[in-house]
C-alpha cells in the first residue's frame, strides 16, 4: 500500500490568486486556467525532484 503525504503550505489556488492579483486587471477563463496548468505542471516538477 502506498503511502499518502500531507504537506501543509501553499497550493496551486493559492498561487493562482497571487497571480491574478498582482497582474491587478479581469482575465478570462482561457487565460486562467492556462495559468493554472502551467502553475500545477511547476508543482508537479518541484515534487519530483
């Protein structure tokens, strides 16, 4: 059985909200999850490493 892992600290969301509020203007829905898969893929890398 494979161990599950609990981390604490910040998600994906969390970096999509910074993201969204430091550009300071509306984006549309391509752009956000565009952005958001680009975060998760970053996330993803980190974990492997």
């Amino acid at each position: 059985m494979d161990a599950k892992l609990i981390s604490f600290g910040e998600t994906a969301i969390d970096r999509l909200l910074q993201w969204l509020r430091s550009s300071g203007e509306p984006k549309d829905i391509q752009e956000l999850l565009r952005q958001y898969l680009e975060i998760l893929s970053k996330a993803v890398m980190e974990d492997s490493e």
